[in-house]
C-alpha cells in the first residue's frame, strides 16, 4: 500500500513524537539561538545547540519519559565542554 510508513518510522514515532511537531520545535528553538548571536560561535557549540534543540524538540513532542533524549542531550553538552578553552 502507498500510505505505509516504514516500520521504524511507527517505532520511532512513539518514542518522538510527530517529526513535524519535533522540526517545528527545534526550528523555532534554533531561531531563537540565531536571534542571540549563536552565529559568532565556534562550530563544536553551534552543533551541539543544535542537536540539543532537536533532542528538546523529541522531548516536547514526543514526551519527556524517554531516557535516552534526556542522556543524549546530556551528551552533547559535554561534547561542547571538551572544546572549551579554559
């Protein structure tokens, strides 16, 4: 059937949320990161601002009862912290 999804895409649904609820999340997130200057900053602090906003977004989205948004998130910020200079 042409409407089938693809099964991880229902799997990963219930654990996400709606991707275009999640998109719109982060992207407006994103905005707001922009509006504040993140642009000027180095790109190892734009991207993990950037997964974060996406994991933040499969939190509002799709729940916050899902460990591994919360372990992710937690990631990058110590991805972030391994560039800085002091």
């Amino acid at each position: 059937m042409p409407n089938e999804r693809e099964p991880i895409l229902v799997e990963r649904e219930k654990t996400h949320g709606s991707f275009s609820e999640n998109a719109k999340a982060a992207q407006d997130m994103k905005d707001v990161f922009i509006k504040h200057g993140y642009g000027t900053f180095r790109p190892e602090y734009r991207e993990a601002m950037d997964l974060i906003a996406t994991k933040f977004g499969r939190i509002l989205s799709g729940g916050p009862n899902h460990k591994e948004h919360w372990l992710d998130a937690a990631g990058y910020c110590k991805l972030a912290m391994e560039a800085c200079d002091d």
